[in-house]
C-alpha cells in the first residue's frame, strides 16, 4: 500500500520570528536551530516587514531552505502571508480587504492564531487576538495549532506558566480540540488548509552573543512541524522550490506533526479509485473510495469524516472504502503513548462536488 502519488516530504518550521521584527535570534541562528531539530525548512514570517528577504536571507542555507513571508499584523487578528515580495498595508483596513489585498497580489494567506480568546489569567495580560473572517473564501488557510500563542493563553496561574516553562510537554497534548471542532466545521462548506505554526519570538536578552530565554528556540523547534509533501525532491533552485512549497501549503497537501512525541515523516494519506489518486488537499468528484493512510511507526489510526469517526485502526496502515460525500481526515496517536497525545494530523480529502 504505498502512496502511489510518490510525494516527496519537506518538514518545516512555521511562523518564526527573527531580529528584523520582534524575535532576539538572527535568520543564520534560526537556520542552525531549524537544521538541529531536522527540519528541512524555516517558514519566516516577521512582523509587517519582508527585510530578511530584501537583505538576501532567504534561500537554502546548507540543507535548511528559508522561505520569508511576513505576520501582517492589524491591532486585532493577524494575517501569516507567504509568496509576496512586498509587504501588504494593514492600517485602516478590514480583514477583508487585508485578504483580497493578499490574493489580488498573488500570495498565499493563513490566519494566525485565528482561535484566540485571549489569557485566562487576565484579557489585559494578552486580549484576543483571533481572525474573525473565517467562513470567507477570501480568508484561505488557518493555523490549526499556533504552539506557544495557545500554551500561553490556557495558563490560569502564574504556577501554570513557570510549570510549561520548565517542561511542555507536561501539559502539551496536541492540537486543542476547540480548534479541531471548530476546522471541521469551516471544512463543511469550503476548503479550508492548516498548517501547525510555533509563533515562536525566543524572548529574552542577549548576553555575551548569546540568547537567554525562557523559550528558546531550539525546545520549539522539535516540537511541533507542518510537514509539505512536494511532486519532487527539491531542485535546489530558489524560485521553484518556493513555488512548490508555496503550492503544497495552499492546496493543503500537508500534515502537522507533534514532533516531540516521535518524527512524523514518511506519514501519507490518500484516497484512492480506479479512476486515479488524490492527496491530502484534494478535492475529489463524489463516489467510492478507498482512504488509506500510512503512519512511520505503530500507531492508533482514526478516520474521521466531517469531524466525526467513521473508521479506526491499528499498527501502521489504515484502509477503508468510503461512498459518502465529506471532508475526510486522518488522526495518528502513537500505539505506545499512555496519554493517547494527537501525534499527527491531516488536512482534509474533499470528496464532494466542486
């Protein structure tokens, strides 16, 4: 039961901030990070500026490849945007017009943080922050686990914060089943990419041409990657590559991985007929099909259909025949885990008329 598309899987480390906005880390310190938690590629994504671009930052470095996008970022929600080479106005304007300003220009929009409600301990520590235009065509993709943003607003003591400061994974269980509940039901009526992102700024002071942070990086990094799966093996050309990149994010041909848990490459889900394949992403003609999916190590598969379970399984494949319209995703726990944690997520396959 191989993937018979023959994807090839990029990890990647999504919504970083560096030195040119709000981030205490340089683009080369973030490359060596990114290459130390083995992640393929380092999605930049600074506060209302693309600097890191104009100065010449992005491309493969060594075996990492750094993308620059840019955090458009309103008083309210915020906008990750990718594939532009100039930034998008944001004062005076509605989410809306944010959104159209990114697709009239080409680029490629998730919402940020879209689920934000804010700090438990206090709405003046960090108010929402959420996106509101979700159910909009024009809104495109989300971020289905923004990490340290989400951490950080479910802390109700300061006890919590300092406990998830010395160790996350304490209290880290995977994406939060709000933003599970509430992607499925954006999914029933248009497609709807996620990607999982850190928002990761590694606050602190630099002392002597070195970082101390309470959050550093390099504990991030390992955590949590959205996994892209490209036709081909990167062709080591800037161009191409961003573009394929950019594509597989878009159409939502990519996974989350909690990376802490175990490594999630070499995970695929497909559907498959006699008429042909689709990937993750896809948006399928009405029919029957057979989802399969394939897990890197021995896990509890689960099937769900428009949010709801419809098959499980266990060890290292799933399959199940399917003849009714939905959008079909596939959850990944590891067989060993005792906490039952969401180890991988899949975006969606859409199997309803277009």
């Amino acid at each position: 039961m191989d993937d018979p598309l023959g994807l090839h899987g990029l990890a990647c480390v999504a919504h970083v901030h560096s030195t040119y906005s709000d981030g205490t880390a340089t683009v080369a310190e973030l490359v060596q990070t990114a290459q130390e938690a083995g992640a393929d590629c380092l999605l930049l994504t600074d506060h209302d500026t693309l600097e890191a671009r104009r100065r010449g930052e992005e491309g493969w470095r060594g075996s990492v490849l750094v993308l620059v996008g840019h955090e458009v970022s309103p008083k309210g929600g915020h906008l990750l945007v990718f594939g532009l080479d100039e930034e998008i106005p944001h004062s005076g304007r509605t989410e809306r017009e944010i959104c159209t300003a990114v697709l009239e220009a080409g680029g490629l929009a998730f919402a940020a943080h879209p689920f934000s409600e804010g700090s438990r301990m206090s709405k003046l520590i960090a108010p929402p922050h959420g996106w509101k235009l979700l159910d909009d065509d024009v809104c495109g993709g989300i971020e289905l686990w923004s990490l340290t943003s989400d951490a950080a607003e479910a802390w109700r003591t300061p006890w919590e914060a300092v406990e998830f400061l010395r160790d996350p994974m304490r209290t880290l269980s995977g994406p939060p089943a709000r933003h599970l509940e509430i992607w499925d039901r954006l999914c029933l009526r248009r497609r709807v990419p996620a990607i999982g992102g850190l928002d990761a700024h590694q606050r602190g002071i630099r002392i002597r041409g070195r970082v101390r942070s309470p959050m550093p990086n390099a504990r991030y990094f390992g955590m949590l990657q959205t996994h892209v799966l490209l036709p081909s093996a990167p062709a080591g050309d800037l161009a191409a590559d961003r573009a394929a990149v950019n594509d597989a994010l878009g159409e939502g041909r990519c996974y989350l991985s909690f990376e802490a848990l175990a490594p999630g490459r070499g995970f695929r889900f497909w559907a498959e007929s006699d008429a042909g394949a689709g990937p993750m992403g896809a948006q399928l003609e009405p029919g029957t099909w057979t989802m399969r999916a394939v897990a890197p190590l021995p896990a509890r598969l689960r099937l769900l259909r428009d949010g709801a379970p419809v098959h499980e399984a266990e060890g290292h494949r799933l399959e199940h025949r399917i003849e009714e319209d939905g959008a079909y995703r596939l959850e990944a726990r590891l067989a060993d885990d005792e906490r039952g944690r969401l180890w991988l997520v899949s975006n969606p396959v859409y199997v309803r008329a277009a």
